[in-house]
C-alpha cells in the first residue's frame, strides 16, 4: 500500500496507521442501517466478552497502550470498548455516515479508528505518547493525554485511540473526513483495513474513497 500523501512522523513504535479520505455520498441511510446490525451480528458471532482481552488483535493493542505508558485497563482502546458494548448486546448506534462507517471497521477488524473532519488538522502530523500536563477537549469532556498515544499537528494533539477531541468531531455539515485506523504492526495489515473498508463501502456506499494510505 502506497504511504500517506502529507508527512507522518511515528514516535511510537509498533503501530501502523491506515488512512483514508472520504467524501460523502448521501441518501444511502437503509443500507448503513443494514451494515449496523450486520457487523454487530458478526462481531458476536465471532468474539466473546470473556475472551476479548486474550484475542490477538486486542492483546496487540493493549500491548502498544502499555508500552505508550498507558493502562488498557483503565483507559480502554476505543474499539475494546465498542465491541464490549456489542457483546453485551448493544447494536451499533446511529450517528453519523462517517462515524457509522468508522464505527462498523473497528468493530470488524477489532482496531481502534477515528473520523476526523477535514481541514480539522493540518499536516505534518506526528504519533507520540502525551505529555505531563497535556490535555484536551475530548467526545467526553474534559481528557488527561498525559502516557495515552495520540495525533497531534502544530496546533496539539487532537485524537487519541481512546477518545478524539472536540477539534475534529464530525458534525452533520461534514462532508469530507478522515478515517485513520491504528493497526497494531504484524498483526493487522494496511492491506486487511483496506479489503474490509471495501467491503464495507460494497455494502453500504455511504461514502467514496477519494485517497488511501498508510504511514508506519
């Protein structure tokens, strides 16, 4: 997979982001309803809540929050936490297209992943551990980045695979948006987010790729 167009500096190791710029195709709300259930369905066909720590994929993330120098088990990843509530037997909520859509990845690929608006951030960007004192605005209020891995450009950071900042919330004017994924190396491929993307969008067209990429 080809790398990101815009610069992408990894302070952190272990991880590979797989980005993707989408613009949105409305009136396709039936099928991303459809796309909801059915990757909640699988999610529970395929994982148990018992055994979620122990699978490989959430193992390797909990691994990098460690490393990072955060507690996975205090600060769960975001996609820990999604398919937690699915295997309990929560469906996937309706939010937004992009959100939706980011929402049914990380529940497939068991990732954490974040839509970000465009224009939101500006490039370069770097992947780095918090900082004492480092804080933000996040989705759920007031968000100590101290140890977390996070995003940040020129301006701080503005997203987490906990929890994004208010910065780059996608709102119901949003009609471009990044997706980035933040896959654990060796575990899961650039390659395997692109495929299950394709599928998703295959069955629910919400959105079109306008570009892919990947930085490590």
């Amino acid at each position: 997979m080809r790398p990101v167009s815009f610069p992408v500096t990894h302070e952190l190791d272990g991880w590979d982001l797989f980005w993707v710029r989408l613009t949105a195709v409305p009136g396709r709300e039936a099928d991303l309803a459809a796309l909801r259930q059915a990757s909640s369905e699988g999610a529970r066909a395929a994982l148990e809540l018992e055994s979620l720590s122990s699978h490989p994929t959430v193992a390797a993330v909990r691994g990098l929050f460690r490393a990072a120098g955060c507690d996975p088990t205090r600060y769960r990843p975001s996609s820990e936490a999604l398919l937690r509530r699915v295997l309990k037997g929560e469906d996937l909520p309706a939010i937004h297209p992009f959100v939706d859509l980011n929402n049914c990845l990380s529940a497939v690929l068991a990732v954490p992943s974040c839509a970000a608006a465009e224009e939101s951030f500006t490039p370069p960007v770097v992947l780095r551990a918090g900082r004492p004192g480092e804080s933000y605005e996040s989705l759920r209020g007031p968000f100590n980045l101290e140890g977390k891995p996070l995003l940040a450009d020129a301006a701080g950071p503005f997203g987490t695979p906990i929890t994004d900042s208010q910065r780059v919330k996608v709102t119901d004017g949003t009609r471009s948006a990044w997706l980035v994924a933040y896959l654990p190396r060796g575990v899961v491929a650039p390659e395997q987010a692109g495929k299950a993307l394709d599928e998703l969008l295959a069955a629910a067209p919400v959105a079109t790729v306008e570009e892919a990429g990947v930085s490590r």
